[in-house]
C-alpha cells in the first residue's frame, strides 16, 4: 500500500464514523443532553416541574446556529403570573445581570442566538451553583451537569480543542471541524392505495380475530382492538391491540394480502440505532395508528398519563416494509414540555414532496 493510501485511511475513517454519527441522549447531575443523527443537540435543565428551565441548542459543522433560552413556565403550566426574568435572576444567591442587548427579552423567556452572548452567559454560570429567581427559592436551574453536557455535545460536534468548543476551547482550526451530516433519504413510497372496500374491510377483520396466531396476547380475542387500512393494492396492515396498560395499548402488526386465500407476514421494526438503555433495536409498538393516505404508522409510548414523557416515533411504508422516519424520546417524567417538543434522536427526509 503507497504511502499516500495510508495517509488517507484515517480520513476516510474519520468521515465513515461522522456520516454515521449514533444519536446519543444522557443524562448529568441535573442536565440531559440529546443529540440526533445529524449531531443537533439539545442540552436543558431539569427537573422542569420547578418552573424555570435552562435550553441550549446547537447545530453541527460550522454554521452551528446556536441557541440559549432561560424560560418560566411550561406547556403544562400555561401562562404564568410573576415579576420579569430579566431583573430578578441570581447567580448563587447574587444578583445576575447579564448585558441584554442581544438578547430577545420578554416577560418570562430570555432567548439569545448571539454566540458572543451566549459565551459570555456560559463563562458567568458555568462554575455556578444555580440559577434562581428572587421571588421562589423552588424555581431555579441546578447548574451541576452543565459543563458535563456541553463537553460531550462539543466531543459529539467534533469542536473540541478547537475555537468553538463551549468547555474545552483550543486552537485547533476551524477548517478541522466535521460538517454537519446530510439527513437519510427515505426509500420512495409506493404512493396511495386503493382504499379498501367493504368486503375486503370485514374478510380481513374476520381473518385476523379467527385465523392469525395471537397466542402471546394477553387479552382475550373479544377485547382486542383491531384495524386494518390498505398499504397497497395488493397489501394491507393489520394493527392488532395486544396488551393494555394505564395509557398505553401494545400492538402487533400484519402484512397481509388484500384477497383471499390470505398470506399474512407478521412485521417488525427495527431501528437503525440502539436508544439509551435497550438492550436492542427492536420496536415495540404502543398506540399504533397509520395513515394510509401518506403511508406512514405513528407510535406514541406514554411514561406516564400525563403524556410529558415516552418515545414517539413515525415510520415510512416503503412497499416491502417500513423504515424510520422519526424518533423523539423524553426520559424525564417533569412536567416540562409535551411530545411535539420532546428532544428528536432520528430525522430524515421523504424520497420525493407528499
């Protein structure tokens, strides 16, 4: 092997393991990080059920986009009656008076996008304790975990020793940074189905309560929830429910083909990633629904009744089976935000515009 081989091998070794960055979600003392198959990561102090929480979001490679929020109240909470963050924040029980002038100010989110800004801010609470309000010693942001978090979203975005690091800066150039990486494409989706007719509705729901092998449910065949929805002209989905907790219905899924005599193919889901605290990539799903008109299945696993935690995802129909389209997990059960905002681990982008 020539000498030039050789020195390229580590490149191209670098760049395979960056295009292939495995989203990561951990937690530090009081902070969770999460990062996503393109390296956005989002930081954030908990537990947010205090009322005021910390956020700082940045993108990968060098146009980074960064973001820090100090907000009180949640979307559980609603709007909120108290004094402005922007003159009753303390720094370990010290007035913090941070220069606002590229910051957005309103009565109860402090949001800035300015990165001299937000370096400032860090440098000021980094060491810190906690940030807390005058009025509530119950509403503060716990800063323990802080400089944990951002290490590893800098090791995770390639910045450290290098300028941009927020913890670990060094002169390490810019130009050694890791573009950000390009998003999976989907496999093209078939396209609308024909929808299915009412005797191919009730033949195949008489097929799955008398016919498919559901021995591992726990519910008795009268109690199970069944639907099906066509997923081609030939194919339909069959969504049997299995298992039913407080809030969260287990289901099976079928491929089964749209006459008779019906070949049924029971399917799995596997993600091109293992989540924090699996043991595998295997999918169970939990609140199944599926839109035929776009061909995709959506899960929603509730950690608790009030839907603040849990795993949601949404998956591509893609004529032999179903891909991932997009995986969002919040661990922490706070009451902080509901699952249109929970950290996404896994984005994509469709093959072609719906």
């Amino acid at each position: 092997m020539s000498n030039r081989m050789k020195s390229l091998l580590p490149l191209c070794l670098l760049f395979s393991s960056w295009a292939q960055a495995e989203p990561l979600q951990k937690a530090f003392s009081d902070w969770q990080i999460s990062c996503d198959n393109q390296s956005y990561c989002v930081a954030r102090s908990f537990p947010g059920d205090s009322g005021l929480v910390m956020t700082l979001t940045r993108h990968a490679g060098a146009d980074d986009r960064p973001q820090l929020r100090i907000d009180y109240g949640s979307a559980y909470s609603g709007a909120v009656k108290a004094e402005p963050l922007q003159d009753n924040l303390l720094l370990d029980q010290r007035r913090l008076r941070p220069d606002f002038k590229h910051w957005q100010v309103e009565p109860h989110h402090l949001t800035t996008s300015d990165p001299i800004a937000i370096n400032e801010f860090l440098d000021q609470v980094m060491d810190a304790g906690a940030i807390q309000l005058t009025w509530s010693q119950r509403a503060q942001v716990p800063l323990s975990g802080l400089k944990a978090a951002l290490l590893l979203m800098d090791e995770q975005q390639g910045r450290v020793d290098g300028a941009s690091a927020w913890v670990r800066s060094g002169s390490k150039p810019m130009s050694d940074l890791p573009e950000e990486p390009a998003r999976p494409t989907l496999p093209a989706w078939p396209g609308a189905p024909t929808a299915l007719s009412h005797d191919e509705v009730n033949g195949l729901l008489d097929f799955a309560s008398l016919r498919i092998n559901t021995e591992s449910c726990s519910l008795e065949p009268l109690q199970r929830e069944i639907s099906v929805a066509p997923l081609s002209d030939s194919k339909a989905l069959i969504l049997i429910g299995c298992e039913r907790g407080a809030y969260n219905l287990v289901n099976l899924a079928y491929e089964v083909s749209r006459t008779r005599p019906y070949a049924a193919r029971s399917l799995t889901f596997t993600l091109p990633f293992t989540p924090s605290g699996q043991q595998d990539r295997q999918l169970e799903l939990m609140n199944a629904e599926f839109d035929a008109n776009r061909g995709q299945l959506y899960t929603f696993s509730k950690g608790r009744g009030l839907g603040d935690c849990g795993v949601a995802t949404r998956w591509q129909y893609t004529g032999n089976g179903f891909t991932l389209a997009e995986y969002a997990a919040e661990p922490i059960c706070d009451a902080w935000h509901s699952s249109d905002d929970w950290p996404t681990l896994w984005v994509s982008q469709p093959a072609q515009p719906y």
